[in-house]
C-alpha cells in the first residue's frame, strides 16, 4: 500500500477521533438537562455510607452577596470529605477544574456532589440564589470493633 494512502488514512482516523470526542463530550448538560459550556459529565451521587459533620452557613444559606470569596475561586476538599451543594432558591453553576473540566448547573432538588481532592468553584447563575453546603466524612470507627 502507498505510504502516502497510509498517512492519510492515519490523519483522517485521528481527526475522526477528535471530532468523535468533541463532539459527545463539548457541551455538557445540567442535571435538568440545560446545556452548559465545559465537557459532559455526570455528577457522582454522594456515597451513602458517609455521615454529614458540618454545614456552611451553620444556619441559613449564601445568597449572591454573602457567598464567601473562596468558594467563587480554585479550591478543593481534602482527602475523605465529601460535600453537598444544596440550592434552596434560583441556580448555581458548578464548576469542577481538575482533574476534568465540568459545569454542572444545580437548582432546587438537584444537589451537586463535591468529591474529596476535586478542584472546583460556585457561581451564581440568578440574583435570587440561596444554598448552602453540607460536608461529609466517613463513620468514626465503633470503639466495641
């Protein structure tokens, strides 16, 4: 076979790939189905053997004006806590950065799950937006075990 039909072939096969994986992965969906900018994705359910241990606020929610600044930056969990992003009124974007770029756009009744060591981000989509967040660890072993 020609070299030249090869390379070709080769190079048609790799723009293929891409545009195969461009195009189901550019554009993600929110858990509503909206379209949003980054790669598809789906948000991971919160494991259900973890135990809550904290809320932020510890009464109330965020609105657009309280949200505190490290929660619109790069920030991440630390190792075995989880946490929930519970939207009580209007939309909240969020953002994972590392390891894979997702939006993910959270309303009432479609929390989003925060994973330990994900790098990620809020926004807010609505001036009306109120939520808060509840964080997760695993059980404390049983002393009788």
């Amino acid at each position: 076979m020609d070299p030249a039909l090869i390379a070709v072939a080769g190079i048609l096969a790799l723009w293929l790939l891409y545009f195969v994986s461009t195009y189901f992965t550019g554009g993600s969906r929110s858990l509503s189905g909206t379209p949003t900018s980054a790669r598809a994705g789906v948000l991971q359910p919160l494991p259900s053997h973890m135990q809550p241990y904290k809320r932020l606020p510890p009464t109330g929610t965020f609105v657009k004006d309280t949200i505190p600044a490290g929660l619109r930056r790069r920030h991440n969990l630390r190792e075995g806590t989880w946490g929930q992003l519970n939207v009580v009124r209007g939309r909240l974007l969020f953002r994972t950065l590392e390891p894979t770029a997702e939006e993910f756009e959270l309303s009432p009744g479609q929390p989003g799950t925060i994973e330990p060591q994900v790098y990620h981000e809020v926004e807010p989509l609505t001036d009306d937006i109120e939520f808060f967040v509840v964080f997760h660890k695993l059980p404390e072993p049983n002393a009788a075990d």
